[in-house]
C-alpha cells in the first residue's frame, strides 16, 4: 500500500474521532444531492455561505417516549465549510406545507435520532448530530478540492408527521401526512441578512436572514411510510426569510407548481 493511501486512512481515522467525515463531491450515493454557492453580487462582503450536501427525505417509525409509536420524518444532511475559517452553525430547519400552508419546526427527539443513527450511520463513523447539538461547536474549514478531500459534519433534522387519529381528527383539517407540495427551509447556513422596510409606520424595520429553500413533492397518500414517495424537486434556491417569530403569510408559503404533484 503506498504512503499517500496509508495517510489517507490515518487521516479518516482523526476525523472519525472528532466526529467529522472525509467526503468526497463526485461520489454522491443514491438520492444525494450537493448545493455548492459561489459569491453572489448581492451579498454584503462579509457574507459568509456554508455548502449543504442531503438525502431526499426519508421516513421512520419509531417509538417516542409519551407519544407512543410515531411516524416521523427526517432529512440526513451534511454541512461543508470551504470558507477561509470555521463557522458557527446554528440550524433552524422549518418544514413548510404549500398546498395547505403551514410550517413546522424541526423537532430533535433523541430517542428517533438515536433509531436514526441506527439505520443511517450503524458503525457510529459519522457521528451524527440532531439539530440542537450544532450549537456547541463550530464547522471546521476544507482545503481546496485539489489539497485534500473535505470535511463534513453530518446531522439530521426531524419532523413528527404521524396522522391525527380518525375519531380526534377535525372535519377538514389538514396536517403534515396530507401534503403533497412542500419545502424545507434551513436557516444558518449563512450570515447573510437584508434588512426591510417596516410593515406599518411606527413599527421597527425588519431583517431578513439568507435562508436555503429545498422544495419537494410527495406521491403517497397520507399513511404512506414509504420514503421513495419524497421526490426532491431542484433547482435549491437561496431566499430572504423572515424569523420564525414574524413569519408572514407572503413568506413563500403559497401553492408551488412542482412537477408530477398531485392535487386533493
């Protein structure tokens, strides 16, 4: 075995111990998928932007202390810092429904994440974090393609999507399980923010945060744990959104023409 491949693997190894992972940008398995954002002219020039690699959607069943057996979503995903020093990533994930809007937070239940962590990473090479523990450490800088292969830290992002029970459930009320059209918003992958006249005179401007958009379709009906029926629509946008305490009804979460999504 040559150095350079036994380096290789000692290098695996060290981050494998810190909980990061050598990844590869060719080698996207299946569902995969990798978003990449050059500078843009708009931003401010002290914007910095994080890269994203995710999974399509996938779908668990797992038991939830107090809940009982749930159906749950989750996105696997995986952060790559190609900026010039670590980042602090603090993630807000908000689920948000376009045929019936709604959004929902995402929220880090440890005992799915640990079901999770079973199915997604079984070995424990990856280490793979809920949302919530991205708090307490920062995201360490990748050398050039051309250097070394980056580095990633990889996480998970959960929604409780389990149906409402027949008999509690309200004539005509939707929830997550009957979306067809939805997006997956991820704020903290950036520090860039725009700042916006106020709604009304009197009230203080406001700021928006620059927030990646992952838009999606869904095929199953509303008791489908199948996760072929997550269908990843691309082109991955960028978008200004406000902060969860302002949401607005004119934050995108109007009806989206995704192709192949069904109406009801």
């Amino acid at each position: 075995m040559s150095l350079s491949r036994v380096a290789s693997f000692a290098l695996a190894a060290v981050f494998a111990t810190a909980g990061l992972a050598l990844v590869h940008s060719q080698d996207l398995g299946p569902n995969e998928h990798e978003v990449t954002t050059p500078p843009s002219r708009t931003d401010r020039t002290d914007t910095w932007t994080l890269d994203l690699r995710f999974k399509d959607p996938r779908i668990i069943k797992a038991h939830v202390p107090g809940r009982g057996t749930r159906i749950c979503w989750y996105l696997w995903f995986q952060v790559i810092n190609r900026t010039d020093k670590p980042r602090k990533f603090e993630p807000i994930f908000e689920l948000v429904t376009h045929d019936y809007p709604a959004t929902y937070t995402d929220d880090p239940l440890p005992s799915v994440v640990d079901q999770i962590r079973k199915i997604e990473d079984p070995s424990n090479y990856l280490k793979v974090k809920n949302t919530y523990e991205f708090n307490f450490s920062y995201i360490p800088v990748s050398k050039p393609p051309e250097e070394a292969f980056p580095t990633a830290v990889t996480g998970v992002a959960v929604w409780d999507a389990s149906p409402v029970d027949a008999k509690k459930r309200q004539p005509g009320a939707r929830e997550l399980s009957d979306t067809t059209q939805f997006s997956i918003f991820i704020r903290g992958l950036s520090n860039g923010y725009v700042k916006v006249d106020p709604p009304a005179p009197g009230l203080p401007a406001q700021y928006r945060d620059k927030t990646l958009q992952l838009k999606f379709r869904r095929t199953g009906d509303r008791f489908s744990t199948d996760a072929r029926d997550m269908i990843y629509v691309p082109p991955a946008e960028w978008t200004y959104r406000s902060s969860p305490r302002t949401l607005r009804v004119d934050d995108q979460t109007g009806p989206l023409d995704l192709p192949g999504a069904k109406s009801k």
